[in-house]
C-alpha cells in the first residue's frame, strides 16, 4: 500500500477529479468574472473591451461603498451574535432539562429555505397586521415602526432573522467541540471549588477557542457575500437602505443589463472577502500557528 501511494502517478489521479471539479466549479468562473469585467457587455450582445475602467468606476462609486458598509456592518453584526450562540451552546452541555428538546428546535431554521425564512419575516414585520407590531400595540404603542419601510431601521431589522437563520448551526458547532472536553478536567476543577460560570470562562472556552475562531471566519465571510434573504425581503431598499455588495452586483448585472460593470463588482467582492480573510486568520491565529 506504502509503495502504491508513494507513486505520483496514483496520487494524481486519485486527486484528478477533485481538481478538475474545483477548476469547473471555483477557479474558471473567477477568472471569467474578473475578464468580464474589463469589457462593456450587456450580456448578450457582443463584447467591447475597455480595460480597467469598470473597475475604477466601481471604485468611486458611492453606492458601492454603501453597500460595503452595510455588508461589513452585517459581518461585524453575525460576529458578535457568535457570543450569544456560544452562551447557549454552554448553557445546554451543561446537562440541564430539555437540552435535548432545545437542540432540535435551535436547528428548526436550518431546514428552511432562506425564501421561507423571508417570507415568514416579512410577515412578522408587516406594519398593520404582523405579529410583531400587533404586540407592540398591545403594550400600548400606538405607532409602531413600519421595520422593513423605514430606512433608518430597515438594515437591523432584517440582521435579525438572519442571526435567527443560522443560530442553529453555530450552536450545534460549539456543543460539539464543548462534548469534546474531557469530562475529568471538569470534575476536577469541581473538587477545587470552581463554580459553573468559572468552569465555562476558564475552562470550556479557552479549550474550543480554536473552533471559535473558524467560526468568526465562516460568519465574517458569509456576511460579507450574503443575498438571498435580503433581496428577497426587500430587494435592497427602500431606496438603497439594505443594499449589499451581492445584491448590488446582482441588480447591475441582471436588471440593468451591465454585465460588465456587474462582474467587476462581483470580482471585487472576492478581492475584499480574501483581504478580509486573511487579516482574521492573522489576528485570530496563536503564536504556535503558521503564520502566511
């Protein structure tokens, strides 16, 4: 077996398949985004170069730079939603009542399309007779705000079911990595005295800080390419209130036809994700790890 994995050759072709599928599926299709944004195309018609100008347009473009800001807020947002994922994930390895029950529940989400999720959503936050503003009503407030009209509050609002859609996954993440610890150096620091919220700080989460961090990434990143649920929402508005750098590069490329100018969006997207990328992994990386 030794000799038949040192051949080059079997290596090769056992690794072919995996490298032409992501050539297929990843690399080629980055490589034709950034072509296509060097040329003034409608997407149909022919295709007319003209170099590096959508991309210097993309780059003084202020509602670009709105959409990224929204986008960054929505990564900044989900980062900070992992504390309260990982309290959960705490509270249920701790063998209280119904952790079981719970778990399942926290994953209900996680088997909706993000469609569904948007549209129960938006009938939540419906302004005459969603369910979240008839409560409001109901404590005596009598003009509650219309959550998905209101430019001031449109982006928040719809941070919300997003964090509410991917709870499940994180918390199932951190309870695994939690089911991991050793149970000794819990009882152990029990016998010294140690009590439950010192036991999760001191113990538990430095020993799946590593798995946090992953999950800092994954957030981060999927924040900062997120769609579906917004555009179906409210379709980046009102008046570019909730736009993000997706949904941006989906309107220009798909409903104003500049597929040129939708690519080099869409190219620089990934550009700001790697950039993003790389600075996380350097500022949550331990000394003992490679740094690149």
């Amino acid at each position: 077996m030794n000799k038949v994995m040192s051949n080059k050759w079997i290596i090769f072709l056992y690794t072919f398949p995996a490298l032409l599928l992501i050539a297929v599926l990843i690399v080629i299709p980055l490589i034709l985004s950034g072509y296509f944004g060097l040329m003034d195309w409608d997407g149909i018609g022919a295709m007319e170069f003209i170099g590096l100008e959508n991309y210097i347009v993309a780059l003084q473009d202020t509602k670009f730079w709105e959409s990224a800001l929204h986008s960054f807020l929505l990564a900044i947002f989900s980062a900070l939603s992992l504390l309260i994922y990982l309290a959960v994930a705490l509270i249920l390895a701790s063998k209280i009542k119904g952790a079981n029950f719970l778990r399942k529940i926290y994953l209900i989400p996680m088997l909706l399309s993000s469609v569904a999720i948007a549209q129960l959503w938006v009938k939540i936050y419906n302004p005459s007779n969603g369910m979240l503003n008839s409560i409001l009503m109901g404590l005596g407030i009598d003009n509650p705000p219309a959550w998905l009209a209101d430019p001031n509050i449109v982006l928040y609002a719809i941070f919300i079911p997003i964090i509410w859609q991917y709870a499940g996954f994180y918390i199932l993440i951190y309870y695994a990595a939690l089911k991991n610890i050793p149970e000794s150096l819990v009882e152990a620091a029990k016998i010294d005295g140690a009590t439950p919220l010192q036991i999760a700080l001191k113990i538990k989460v430095p020993l799946i800080m590593n798995v946090f961090k992953v999950t800092i990434v994954l957030s981060i990143v999927g924040s900062l390419k997120y769609f579906d649920l917004i555009y179906v929402m409210t379709g980046g508005g009102p008046n570019g209130a909730s736009e993000v750098m997706a949904s941006y590069m989906y309107k220009l490329a798909f409903a104003s036809y500049d597929f040129g100018y939708g690519s080099a969006i869409g190219f620089l997207l990934l550009i700001i994700t790697l950039i993003v990328t790389v600075i996380i992994r350097k500022l949550t990386a331990s000394k003992d790890e490679i740094q690149y």
